[in-house]
C-alpha cells in the first residue's frame, strides 16, 4: 500500500536546501497527473544537474511522463555535486515517497544512502547511469543506455575509416564528468576497439565536464599542445560543440582537417553533423520518462522488474543527420 502523506508533512518537506543552488532550485516540484486522492504515487528525483541539452531533455521528458502518468514528482538539480543528490535522497526518505530514482553524479560511494533508503523500504530505480556497488540488491532496477557499447560504436566507426591507411592516427579525447558511468564506459569502449590496431594513438585524454565550455578550453590546450591532430572523440555533443569553437579559433575545419566523434544526438550536435562539423554521432536517447514511470508503477506495487533495461539507440552520419533533424524531438 503507498505511504499516506499529510498535506502538513507536504508543506514543511518541499524546502530542500542544497549547497550552491538558487531558491528556484532548490524545492521539490510537483507534476501532478490528473487522478486525484491519498493514493498517488509520489516520486522522489535526483537529477545530476542540467549541464548539457542532453540533460535538459532529459529532465523535461521525466517531468511530462510523470504528469502523463499521474506520478507526483518531486524534482531536485544536484548542479553536478554527489553530496547534493545525497541530500536530496535523504530529504526524499524523510518524506516518505513511495519511490526514488536518480541518475548518479558518479559511480561510487552510494551503499550508505541507498541502505538507508533500503531500511525505509522505499525502492530505487537508478536512470541513465549506474553506481558501482556490489550489493545490487540495494537498487531494483537500473534503465539507461549501454555506455560501453556506445565507446564501441564510436570506435568501430574509426577504425572503418581509416582502414585502407598505414599512418599514424592521432586522437584526442574529451572524457564526461571524472568517475561518472559514461565517462567511465564511453572511455573504455572506445579503446577496447581501437586498441586492436597500433596506428591509432590517444595522445592526449582530459575531463571536459560533459559541458561546451569545458570542451572548448580543453580543445584548446590540447591544439596549442599537439600540432598533429587527426581525430577528436568527444563523449557528449557538448562538449564536441565547444572544440569546434576552438578547432575555427586555431585556423582549421571541424569535420575535415580534424574528424570528429561525438555521443548523444541532441539537435545541437545533429545540426552540426548535418553541417560536415562532425562527422559521427552515436545515440544516446534522454527520452526515459515512460519506462521510468512505467517501472515505478511496477517496483510500487512490488512486481519484479529486469535488474537491467537497455534504452534502444542508432548511430548517425551525415546523411541521416539531414534525415531526422526535422522531427528530432529533443
């Protein structure tokens, strides 16, 4: 049966005060779905932050499905900081929702909080990326993508283009957040494949924080230390859209004098593809809402779900880019 919560209760809990955030961050929001009573399900959600339009995306989706659903949702932006989302988990427990899921910051030093969410008997859905806890029991279920297989796609891609050549391939990359599952995984992957043949050669690998800022500084110290780069992999659109601002500022083309990669597809990185600035995207879909929603309902109601659910994603070239940009949704 779902926990009944005071109207009382409500009011005093929706204040979540975390480090750093603006007073219109910082309380829960509520996207009510259209059946009424004691008996709605009451979501707690952690978001990592919005540091990306992949983020965005994401956090749109997650609000829409819930009020689709008729999910109460109670939102909070960690800003990117791992002791935000705790926080905001704890203030969940305290709340007494009937579910809490979370995309997390970063892979470790999660078994505290969810224990405690364990011990409450309130069920965790991780979204988008996982943690590394050996206990899996402490979460029911974990929806996102296949961030290994995405570095996989990613680097398969390279090694077709440069099949026929002899020469050295220089590659820069640009990881996601530092001990973040994506960042981790897309790293891996990539280098899983290309490791395979000896000519392609990272020659230099730093964090551009999965943000276009980010990205566009470290491109341009990698280019004021490398004078020979063929390829650039980005692990988010961001970040490959923030080295393309240096690639033009140091006097080359994006997509031609460097071949660039990135993962995501937001509209941004399409129209950039689209455009020859880059020249392969793999997808990585934010639109998770209605499986969440639909999970959510099921873990509630203490039906067993997959321990793992895989979103379903395509890669993109040029031409395709051309293709789906017009009904692109996100």
């Amino acid at each position: 049966m779902l926990k009944r919560i005071s109207a009382l209760v409500l009011a005093g809990a929706t204040a979540l005060t975390m480090a750093g955030c603006s007073s219109s961050d910082d309380s829960s929001t509520s996207a009510s779905g259209s059946s009424g009573g004691d008996d709605k399900i009451v979501m707690g959600f952690a978001q990592v932050g919005a540091e990306s339009g992949w983020r965005t995306a994401n956090t749109k989706d997650i609000q829409e499905s819930a009020k689709t659903a008729g999910i109460e949702l109670k939102f909070s932006d960690a800003q990117q900081k791992q002791e935000n989302q705790i926080k905001a988990i704890r203030s969940y427990i305290q709340q007494k929702v009937d579910v809490i899921a979370f995309s997390p910051v970063v892979e470790s030093g999660w078994d505290t909080v969810l224990k405690e969410a364990q011990n409450a008997k309130i069920p965790v859905i991780l979204t988008d990326r996982a943690v590394d806890s050996k206990d899996t029991s402490l979460y029911k279920t974990f929806l996102g993508s296949d961030f290994v297989e995405e570095g996989k796609k990613a680097g398969q891609w390279l090694v077709d283009q440069y099949k026929d050549s002899k020469d050295e391939v220089n590659i820069v990359q640009l990881e996601g957040t530092t001990g973040s599952a994506p960042a981790n995984d897309r790293k891996s992957g990539f280098q899983e494949v290309i490791s395979a043949d000896p000519k392609f050669k990272v020659i230099a690998s730093q964090s551009g924080d999965f943000t276009r800022a980010k990205g566009k500084e470290v491109m341009e110290a990698f280019l004021k230390s490398n004078p020979k780069i063929d390829v650039l992999y980005a692990h988010n659109d961001d970040m490959g859209l923030g080295a393309i601002e240096a690639i033009e500022g140091a006097g080359k083309v994006p997509g031609k004098d460097i071949k660039i990669i990135t993962v995501d597809a937001v509209h941004d990185g399409m129209q950039a593809l689209a455009d020859g600035k880059i020249n392969y995207i793999v997808e990585c879909s934010p639109l998770l809402g209605t499986q969440l929603m639909d999970l959510a309902k099921k873990v509630v109601k203490g039906e067993q779900v997959p321990q793992r659910v895989v979103t379903e994603e395509t890669t993109f070239t040029q031409e395709q880019a051309k293709e789906a940009l017009p009904n692109r949704k996100y």
